[in-house]
C-alpha cells in the first residue's frame, strides 16, 4: 500500500494542500475547526510529513532547543511542561538539553554554526555564561534567553521582575512581625544575577521598613536545592540570635530549611517564618505547605516560544527585548499558621 500524501489529506479533509502545508508546518493561522479536520485526516490516512523535504524547501528543521541547566529541578521541570504545547501549536518539536551549568557546554552549543542545522533557535537559561559571554554568541542563531537580565544584543528575555517579587515577599514576612530574616540564596559572581536581583529585593523590603540588614543573616548557596537549603538553615540556627523569618531563592531551598527547622525541633511558622520562590508542586503538597512566589510559567512559555518563532521567521535584525511575565505572591502554612 502506498504511503499517504499531502494530496490525500487535502481530500479528505477537504482543505487545499496549501491549508494542510500551513497546519502541517505552522507557517499561517488557520481556524481551530480547520486545524481539528487536517489532524483527523492526517490521523485516519497516517500520513507522515516529510520531514527532509521541508527542510530542503524551506532551510528548516521545524525543530528548536530548550536548553535548562538541571531536568531534576522541578521549576525548569514544569517550565518545559508549559513551553512544549506551545511550541508544537507553532509547528515545532522541542528538542531538550541540560547544560549541567557547564561553561564550556553552554558556549559551545551556542557558539557553532555548524550545530544549527539541526535546529531553528533556542530558549536557553544560562547558568554558566554570563551576560557579557553572551555577546560572543552565533549571531546567525535565534534566541531566547530566560531570566530577567539587561538586553544588549539581538536577543530577547523572558522573565518575572525578580526584584519586586522579592521585595514582595520579605515584605510579606515583615508584615507579620518578623524582624530578624534570613536570606538564603545569594550568589555575588558574574553568573549570579538571579540571585543577586533576590538579594537586591530583599534590601529594598528592608529600607523600605527602615530596618537595617544583618549581613550575618544573608547566606550564599552554589545552587538553589533541598542540601543548600538545610545546610544553610543550621549554619542560621548556630548564630547567637537565629532569624525569624527566612526568605529562600527557590522552594527548593525552603523545603531544605523547613526539614532542618522541624528536625531541630522548631515551629513553622510559630518559631521561624519561611517563604519560597518558583511555586513547584512539591511546595503545595509538604507539610508545612510552602509560601511562595509564583512566577506566571504559561505566560513565559507563551512568551519565549512566540518571540522565538517571531525571530526564525524574521528576515531582518530585531533589536532584543526585555519581556516581563507576571508573577503573584501565594501565602501558605509556611508563613500563616492554620
């Protein structure tokens, strides 16, 4: 039996084979009726497009990277969760990679040409390389960088205003009282900026309220994970006068400092406050459940892969851009008492 073509689908669908082409690939919107039709035809008939074709015809692959720094963090987990749906209703497959923070990796896949053949762009979070070592890039290669950061060159970024949503949340733990708060997380070197935007945020709540920041209660982390957190959570206790409240970069690291506090016999929220960041469904489901900062993951999935699709089409140079998703501050067990 022979194989299916563009032709039969068209047919049975009743559609031109310009309007199967377009479903197919993603180059123009069609109507949600039109696109259910293609995609029965295409189902009932198993066609299977042909994928070096396209790529001979139109210089692409119809494939994008998403490259995150660790797959068993639960935050870039769920992110990839949400950029996925969008990127096949533009017609693309994700193809993921992990960089392991690793600088060499994270420049080389970036910085080759020859690598971008088998792929039209990236959406890329950083861990390695730092805004200045992003300059060096291909910039014959369509990116997306995650992150609020500053764009300087002919690439975009996605990301929440860390900075407010910080100083939301030690402003949240100042409102019930607390006086003496951590901060774990801070990362002060080049590839920091995440954190460093946390820790700017968690100054600002502090002169805000006209309270001055104990340097002893701010505690650097390599990364943002349960050991972090619970090692810096005993190093927080063994000081003369522990906090009482703590503000932590991610859930994770909440979760590691409410593990610590419990073991060592203190209350949450009753004797030690504690507020994430990310919103990770490990967080909604401890005991006690995380408050949090809940970053907007749809709108910045929604947001990466259509400035992405956006920059493969375009044929001219495009100025980056910062832009902001929203984010919200979820108050749980960890910090309100039920």
């Amino acid at each position: 039996m022979r194989e299916a073509t563009l032709r039969d689908v068209a047919e049975l669908a009743g559609v031109s084979p310009r309007t199967v082409s377009n479903v197919v690939n993603g180059y123009a919107k069609v109507t949600e009726l039109t696109r259910e039709k293609v995609e029965r035809a295409i189902a009932q008939l198993g066609y299977r497009p042909n994928v070096l074709a396209r790529h001979l015809a139109t210089g692409r692959s119809g494939q994008i990277v998403v490259m995150v720094p660790y797959l068993d963090t639960p935050y870039f987990a769920e992110l990839l969760q949400a950029i996925i749906p969008v990127a096949r209703r533009e017609g693309y497959n994700v193809l993921i990679d992990q960089s392991d923070g690793d600088r060499e990796h994270e420049g080389q896949l970036i910085g080759q040409a020859s690598h971008h053949a088998l792929f039209d762009g990236m959406i890329y979070s950083p861990l390695g390389l730092s805004q200045e070592d992003l300059s060096g890039r291909d910039p014959a290669l369509p990116l997306v960088v995650l992150g609020e950061r500053t764009s300087e060159a002919n690439f975009d970024h996605v990301g929440i205003d860390d900075v407010a949503a910080s100083t939301e949340a030690v402003q949240h733990l100042i409102g019930l009282g607390r006086c003496r708060i951590a901060a774990i997380g801070d990362q002060p070197y080049p590839t920091g900026e995440a954190a460093q935007r946390r820790t700017k945020g968690f100054r600002a709540a502090h002169a805000a309220a006209g309270l001055a920041v104990d340097e002893s209660l701010v505690i650097g982390t390599p990364r943002f994970n349960r050991v972090d957190g619970a090692q810096a959570m005993e190093r927080l206790l063994a000081l003369e006068n522990p906090p009482d409240a703590v503000f932590c970069y991610s859930d994770l690291v909440a979760l590691g400092a409410v593990h610590t506090l419990v073991r060592r016999g203190f209350r949450v929220p009753e004797d030690v406050a504690v507020i994430g960041y990310d919103d990770i469904e490990d967080g909604r489901y401890g005991l006690p459940t995380i408050s949090t900062i809940a970053p907007d993951k749809q709108e910045i999935a929604r947001l990466a892969v259509e400035r992405l699709v956006m920059r493969i089409k375009s044929k001219e140079p495009v100025a980056g851009v910062d832009l902001r998703a929203g984010h919200r501050l979820i108050a749980r067990q960890s910090t309100l008492a039920q």
